[in-house]
C-alpha cells in the first residue's frame, strides 16, 4: 500500500514537472479579416505570436517589471511545489516501512509525516 501511494506521488510530481514548459498558458485570437487571423499564446517564460500560415514568432519576457501579478504567482507558486514534491517524495521514500534508513518505527512514521 506504502509504495502504491509512494508510486501516485511521484507520478504527480512529474505531471506538474510536465505543466511548467507547456507553451499555452492564455491564448487569444485577433481577426480583422477574414482571410486574415493572428493568434497569441503565452506561457510562463515567454510570449508568441502565430499568424494564419502558422509561422509563430516567440520572444522570452523581457523584464520581470513587465508582468502580471497572477504570471508572477503562478511561477512561484509552481517553482515552489515542485521543490516541495520532490523533498517531500524523497522523505516520504526514507520513511516508508519497507526501507530501514530510518531507525526506529517511530522514526520513520516521523519523517513520512514530515514528507507529507
């Protein structure tokens, strides 16, 4: 059971490892004319522009000043969960009943709390 939910854990640690490059985070379409269509996407990183031939022109943010406070948290707020997963996976991993790193079983319910 330990390493079933030791298994899940990790999995969405990588799924939201897998979120942060993805390149549409807000997306926009512009027409004037019909024949005529400009589509904007943004990520965390960077801003793109793609016409209706689907050339996209990509520009990275060029001053952290520039952007919205929501861009902002979403960052931190990613950066920080996935340094947290991976701390908390890897004392989740010390604690488990079926490693002995740990000591005592008191020890290990301790650190697999503290992973938690």
């Amino acid at each position: 059971m330990e390493i079933g939910c030791f298994v899940v854990c990790v999995c969405g640690w990588i799924l939201v490892c897998s979120t942060m490059p993805t390149d549409i985070w807000t997306w926009s379409e512009v027409s004037n004319v019909v024949l005529a269509t400009s589509n904007y996407y943004s990520n965390l990183w960077k801003d793109c522009i793609s016409d209706s031939t689907g050339v996209s022109d990509c520009k990275g943010i060029p001053s952290m000043l520039a952007l919205n406070w929501d861009i902002h948290m979403c960052r931190a707020l990613i950066i920080i969960c996935i340094i947290l997963c991976f701390f908390g996976s890897i004392l989740v991993l010390v604690g488990m009943k079926c490693t002995k790193i740990g000591g005592s079983e008191l020890a290990n319910a301790r650190v697999t709390f503290a992973g938690g």
